[in-house]
C-alpha cells in the first residue's frame, strides 16, 4: 500500500486494534521520496526514470521511439526574492481550450530548435527531442511547487538552453491574452512551463504485483509497462496507492482495518503500509501473538 508522508496527516489518534497491530509490526526505514517509493515496487531497464516517455506511452502509445520531455502547464507568482510557482498540470484545471488557445504560441518557439510540442491530455505537455540530445537534470514539479524557481532550474551548460526557453515561453504566455479570459473565470492563468521527466522508454518495466489500483497517470504507466492490470478488485497481489489521503481516521477505519480482518481470515498474506517520508511497515498474521509489544501511534514511529 503506497502512503503519503506522515507529515501530510493532521495530528490524530489511530483506531485502538491499528495501533496494537503496528506496533506488533516489522518496522523499517528505507529511502524517502516519490521516486524512491515507486522505485521500490517497480524495477526498470535500464535503471533511469523517464516519466515523459512512460505517461506518453500511456496517453498516446507512440514513445517507443524518441526521446520525450514533459512541458507541463504552470503558473509563477512574482515575489520580493524571484518567483515561485503555484501550480502546475491538474492543479491549473486546464482543459482543451487552453491548449488550442496557447500551443499555436508556443509551437514555433519549439519548432526552431528542432523539438515538437504537443498536449494529447490538457495537463499533460509534451516535447519530442532530437535522440542526440544531452539532458540536463530537471527538477520534478512536485519538488518545485512553492519554491523560488531560480533555486531548481536545470544547472550547467546543458542546462543553458531550457533557461533561455523557459524564460521565452513566460513571455509569450503572460502577454497572452488568452489567460486574462483565465483569471476572468477564477482561475490561475497558464503563464509558465515546466520542463521535466525527461528520456527515452526504459526496454522493460516490472514488478511483483498483479494488479495496480491508482488513478495516478504514472502509476498507471508503469503498471501498463510492465503488463499487469490496473484497476480491479480481485484478490490479487496488488499495489494500492491511497497517497491521496489526508485523513488518519480514513486510514485506520478503512484502510487498514479491514485488510486487518482480511489477514486474520487468511485472505491475505502480507501487508505492506510504505510511507513516502520512507517509513515502512510490514504486517502478517503471526504478529498477533507478539502480545508484548506495545501500541504504535504513526507520529511516534
């Protein structure tokens, strides 16, 4: 079961029976991040992290071949140190119209230099890239959002030009006058990309289980890469991605709990609670004899 961080849960009291089972639980600490938690349940060949390559796949079926770069819709906020961005992709709610609107702007931008910009899903952009290309590092939207941008532009000579194409499509998109019919509408305007994810779709992808239930696009990338289903309710060895939760009592009540139940009937043999920040628990039916352990509450772990 993929699990936010702790510290995105407000500070509560899990269900008494949770409590006792995690702290009978095997307890460990592995590598914290996004990445590190996908990459311990999915294993890719060879080992990088193109996720422009794996949602093109996903979304098109023709990264097969090519190099790919997610362009993603963003919106900067000017502040007294720089700018820092607010929102990006689903965040933005963008929707077709957006796109027929601000790609025809930004295409010939691309155009010059050789690379191909599309948006098959509005929140979701693409480059595709010359294969001799030299990529810098990109930072991942996520690990931006709030933050000063200058503080994750891509570094280095390679970096060069995606600054210079960064900051040429923040001008063309805030004279846009599309995205004062955004603001009019109560939403962010469209007035930045951001480029990441970048490389070209790993020679194979598994992982361990059946079945992937998530309604996360790179989740569901990988699941579709690696050829199992996604989706479903069948008794299975699944991966579960509840990283959507904010709420404890919705985690002990019913999450966890009922999987408990599931494991004492013998439905189910193993459970896996893997936590963003890098915290990992691993529950089976034998742990219940461990009688001497004491209740776990998650921010005492």
């Amino acid at each position: 079961m993929l699990l936010p961080a702790r510290s995105r849960f407000p500070a509560a009291p899990l269900p008494d029976d949770v409590a006792r089972a995690l702290g009978r639980a095997e307890r460990s600490t592995v590598e914290a991040g996004e990445r590190a938690q996908l990459q311990r349940h999915f294993q890719l060949q060879p080992a990088h992290w193109p996720v422009a390559a794996l949602t093109r796949q996903l979304d098109v079926g023709d990264a097969v071949d090519g190099v790919w770069l997610r362009a993603d819709p963003a919106n900067v906020a000017p502040d007294m140190q720089g700018a820092r961005m607010m929102g990006h992709g689903d965040t933005l709610r963008p929707d077709d119209e957006d796109v027929a609107a601000l790609l025809p702007a930004l295409q010939p931008l691309f155009a010059g230099y050789g690379f191909t910009l599309d948006a098959p899903v509005p929140s979701r952009w693409y480059l595709r890239l010359p294969e001799e290309i030299q990529l810098p590092a990109f930072a991942a939207p996520d690990d931006v959002l709030g933050d000063d941008l200058f503080d994750h532009l891509p570094p280095g000579d390679t970096g060069r030009l995606w600054r210079a194409l960064l900051t040429e499509a923040q001008v063309m998109l805030h004279q846009h006058d599309w995205n004062a019919r955004r603001v009019a509408a109560g939403k962010r305007p469209i007035n930045s990309l951001w480029f990441w994810g970048g490389g070209e779709l790993p020679q194979s992808v598994s992982t361990a289980y059946a079945q992937v239930r998530s309604r996360e696009s790179l989740l569901q990338a990988l699941a579709k890469a690696a050829g199992v289903e996604v989706g479903g309710d069948q008794p299975v060895d699944a991966l579960v991605d509840l990283r959507q939760l904010r709420s404890l009592e919705q985690l002990g009540n019913e999450a966890i709990r009922p999987l408990l139940a599931a494991l004492q009937r013998g439905e189910l043999r193993r459970l896996v609670l893997d936590f963003e920040d890098g915290l990992r628990f691993e529950l089976d039916k034998g742990q219940r004899w461990k009688l001497w352990k004491k209740p776990l509450q998650l921010q005492d772990a």
